[in-house]
C-alpha cells in the first residue's frame, strides 16, 4: 500500500499543495467562474462536506494580489489556461471572509462573532492603516472596524467600506468572497433571534448592490436563501445550485477520481463498499461521491486495511434536520419516510428559493431541505416509469452512510418519545396477562412508528425493548436462557415480575395466530423460563408469544 498524506480536516489550497498533501485537482473551477465573469455575483450552494471553503481558498489563493501563487498551481488543470492565468492569477484586491463561526445562542454572542469574524477580515489589510491613499478620518473608520470599537451601522457596512479603501489604495475593482453565508441565519432561526440577525445580514450584503468597486462576488452556502430576504436589490445575481449542472464537478469526486485515488493508495476490493456507501448525490447531470467520506474512509483503511465504512458525515452535519422532519410526524410524512428507508422513491416538490423562518411551515418545505442540504437525491429519469408534473422531483436516500443516519435518529425519536406516551395499560395488562389488552395497546404503539427494513425481526425486537426500556425496565435482547436465545426479556425487578416475549414475524394477517403458537412452543421446547424459577414465583414469570405483520400483531400467553 503506497501511503497518501490526506488532508482530513484541511480545506487551505495553499497548506495542502504547500506541505504535500494528497490533492484531487478541482482547479478548473477557477476558469468556469472566471469565464463569466460577466456576473457580477455568483451564489454556490451545496450540502455540507462537499468542498465548498477548499473551492474558496483555491480562488482566494489564486486571485489574491498579495500572493504570488505561481508555484502553487503548477502541473494542475488551470495553469493550462493560460490567457486565464495572465489575467487573473494574484491580480486582484481580494477581501475573503467565512461566516461558520458566526452563531451563538443568543443575538448579543452571534453578533460579537460577526464582529470578530470582520475585524479578522480587516486585520490581512491592516496596510491601509499606513497608506497616504487612505485619510484620517477613513483611517479612524478602519481602526474602530479592526478593533471592534464600530458601531452597528458601521459593522453592517464593513465590507462596503474596505472594499471601497481596497479599490481607492490598488485603483483596482475588488473580489469579494463569502463561504457560509447561511449560517447566520440558520443558527438564528434555531436559537429564536431570527428578524434581529435578518436586519444585520440584509445591511451587510448591501456591499453587493451597485457597488461599483466589486469586480465580482462568489459566495457559497448550504441553501439558496430567497433573494428577497437578504441580497433585496442585488441585480446581475446567478446561483448555482445542485439542481444546476454547470460547475457540479468540481464539488464532491466523480467516478475516475475515486478510482484514481484507491489506485494511488494501492487499495484493492473497496471500490464496491466505497460505492455502496459513499456515492448516489446526482447533481444535475453528474454523479458524486461525498469527497469528505471518500477521503476519511482511504485514512482508515491506511490505518487498517480491514477497516469498516464509518458514517463520518453524522459527524459533521447538523442532523436536528431528520429530527425535526419525524418530529413533524402526520401519517403522510412516516409512510414517505418508510418507503424512504426501505430503499424506495417519493415523489416530491422542491421549492429551491427558501426562507429560515419558513423552512418549517410546510411538509413541502421539509423535503425541499432534505433535498438541498444532501440527506436526500434526485432518482434518475430513466429508473423510474412514474409521470409527474415538472416542478416535481423523485427523490430517494442516497447510500448506505444516509440510510444509517436516518435509522439512528428514527431510532432515538422512538425512544424519546415511547417515554412521554402513556403505556400504563401496557405494563399492568403484561404482569396481569391480559393478552388481549397487550394485543391492543402494542398494536396503537405500532401505528405511531416509523418502520424500516421491511418489518423485518429486528425492527420488531427493537421496538418491544424500546417500549419498555424508555419506561425504566431492565430489558435484555437475545439473552441466552435455558437451550437458547429468547428474544426480549423484561424485569420488573422491585415487583418481582418478569415477562419473556418471542417473537416471530407472520407473512400474512392469516399466519398471526399460527406464528403466536409457534413462539410459545419454542418457549416451552428451549426452557426460556427455567432460569428464572429460582428468582421469581412461579406466577410471576409471564411466557408471551407475539406475532407481528406490518403493524398489527397477536399476543398469547404460555
């Protein structure tokens, strides 16, 4: 195996070409921008992970006066455009600026961020403080700005005033570049501050209306926020979004480049589990792995050739979004999300012009997210023969990595919420045997969740110990007791009960009663309940068979 230094958790173009890091060239990009350089205001939006912040340290790195980057780009797919790089290459006033870390719990912590991250801006061309070009009074303007003694208004209009000092001190227009502009406005529809960091980011890309000292301006996000709602009166605005099919290549690995990067690594038999569990985004015309996913699990098998695919994204994406979809619950949205993680389709609107304070004001809008922010795909045309109206999308969960992500969170959904509803009715019927009121009250609780794996056993014994753990039983699953595993085992150890289940999964509403039979008579034939005869009266060791099809069941006793 040929060792690749990969660059986890690195997206400086400059760190990784300097200091020799593994690096999947996506310099293209910089031509496909520049070629329209006509639009003055480029909006890039992609889920997260997918090489947004590298795509803009690249064109940083490339555009930047103060740079000499030359050596940099050698031997990579821009240096071959040459009236590009003449142009182009450390040309240009650069001011570039990440909004990631603008968050907080409450306004007052966002907006200091924001204050930070802006002073941090103007502290690359604290220059200007030393320039004949700039005047006292501007100077003040830009010292109170680095320092954080501005006012709002000024804060607001920071990037307006530097990008005016830049273009007065080079006699150049300026390139502005902004990466997670959304986030803002995300964390404050989540935290309740939402209209208050509205009227600061509205005042802050006021540095894009008419601005004659903008050359042009990319900036990249998770989602296309309606123009309407920050960039008001931003003419000469394109957004590439992932519905678009013009710069998809360049965000996330096609095909050859995965091949070429386990060919490089010397990684032999992983392309199909790679494949399996990493690919699937279709991006207008273009399919793509996610490039985070590819290069973490090539770490890992560096490390260890035997490696499993880990869900690395979980990690770094904000998964409230599933929660808040099952939380949203009504019977539309769980039988969607059923056939979703049974590996089928839905068919869809998707509203690609959104605003954070109405993302969850509709079922609509909740796909649209999911959609744009990667949990979700776009089926191709050809694999399906429904017919449907244009604005509407087949969608589908795109890998392996997605569908775990989903089952985790259904998962921990039940669990909560198992604790708040009321199985009291439950609980006495299983310590009084009375099946019939067991029958009833699992199968209401059966038609509150949300099922995958097509019924499957497991789901099943999932959610009989998910019903008793949530309430504080000691619950074993496949313990082994007598001459094999019984398949939940509940404690009620205070009381001196215990309640052993087998169950079995019928493929008809017909077989319900026979599978019950049959789980019983497994009871018996292995001896679940000899283990408890010393440690608990006879009468209160409970033998249940329970039948599951779909979401009704049977239950017997022994």
């Amino acid at each position: 195996m040929t060792f690749l230094n990969i660059p986890k958790g690195r997206s400086d173009f400059e760190t990784i070409r300097r200091d020799g890091f593994y690096y999947v060239d996506k310099t293209g990009l910089i031509g496909e921008i520049l070629k329209s350089s006509g639009t003055q205001v480029t909006l890039i939006t992609r889920p997260r992970r997918f090489g947004k912040t590298l795509g803009m340290s690249t064109l940083e790195c490339f555009l930047d006066i103060q740079k000499d980057s030359k050596v940099l780009f050698e031997g990579l797919e821009i240096s071959k455009q040459r009236d590009i790089c003449e142009e182009w290459m450390n040309q240009w006033p650069v001011m570039s600026l990440s909004l990631k870390a603008v968050e907080g719990n409450d306004f007052s912590t966002a907006y200091m961020q924001l204050v930070y991250e802006v002073g941090e801006l103007f502290k690359k061309h604290e220059y200007l403080m030393e320039s004949p070009v700039l005047n006292a009074e501007e100077k003040k303007k830009f010292g109170d700005i680095r320092y954080g003694r501005a006012g709002k208004i000024e804060v607001m209009r920071s990037l307006q005033i530097l990008s005016e000092f830049l273009s007065k001190y080079y006699n150049k227009s300026v390139i502005l570049l902004i990466d997670e502009y959304d986030v803002p406005m995300a964390r404050a529809t989540s935290n309740g501050y939402y209209k208050e960091m509205l009227e600061i980011m509205k005042g802050f890309m006021q540095a894009l209306k008419d601005n004659q000292c903008i050359k042009l301006a990319v900036i990249t996000g998770c989602l296309k926020i309606a123009k309407e709602s920050i960039f008001t009166g931003t003419n000469n605005f394109v957004s590439n979004t992932i519905t678009s099919s013009r710069l998809n290549e360049y965000y996330g690995f096609v095909q050859n480049e995965v091949d070429r990067i386990l060919e490089d690594a010397e990684i032999k038999g992983k392309g199909d589990i790679m494949k399996k569990w990493y690919d699937g985004y279709h991006f207008g015309d273009v399919d793509v792995y996610c490039p985070w996913d590819v290069m973490c699990y090539v770490d890992d098998l560096q490390k260890n050739p035997n490696a499993k695919p880990d869900e690395y994204w979980k990690d770094t994406s904000d998964n409230v979004i599933i929660r808040s979809f099952i939380d949203y619950a009504g019977a539309s949205i769980t039988k969607k999300l059923e056939t979703l993680m049974n590996g089928g389709y839905i068919i869809q609107r998707v509203d690609e012009n959104l605003t954070y304070d109405y993302l969850h004001s509709s079922e609509e809008n909740l796909w649209s997210l999911m959609y744009l922010t990667g949990y979700l795909t776009q089926v191709r045309d050809y694999k399906i023969d429904d017919d449907w109206q244009d604005n509407m999308v087949a969608l589908k969960i795109p890998n392996l990595e997605i569908k775990q992500i989903f089952e985790t969170e259904v998962s921990k959904w039940f669990e909560d919420s198992s604790k708040k509803w009321n199985r009291t009715e439950l609980f006495s019927s299983v310590w009084s045997e009375d099946c019939d009121k067991i029958t009833k009250e699992v199968s209401a609780l059966l038609r509150r969740t949300i099922s995958y794996h097509d019924y499957g056993e497991d789901f099943y014994h999932a959610f009989l110990s998910g019903i008793f753990a949530g309430a504080g039983y000691q619950v074993d699953s496949n313990k082994e007791h007598g001459e094999g595993r019984s398949d939940v085992v509940v404690c009620d150890t205070i009381n001196g009960h215990v309640a052993i289940f087998e169950a079995k999964r019928a493929r008809s509403v017909d077989e319900l009663e026979s599978e019950c039979e049959k789980a019983l008579r497994q009871i018996d034939e292995r001896m679940y309940a000899r283990d408890f005869e010393d440690e608990y009266d006879s009468d209160h060791i409970h033998c249940y068979g329970i039948a599951f099809y779909k979401k009704r069941c049977l239950v017997k006793k022994k």
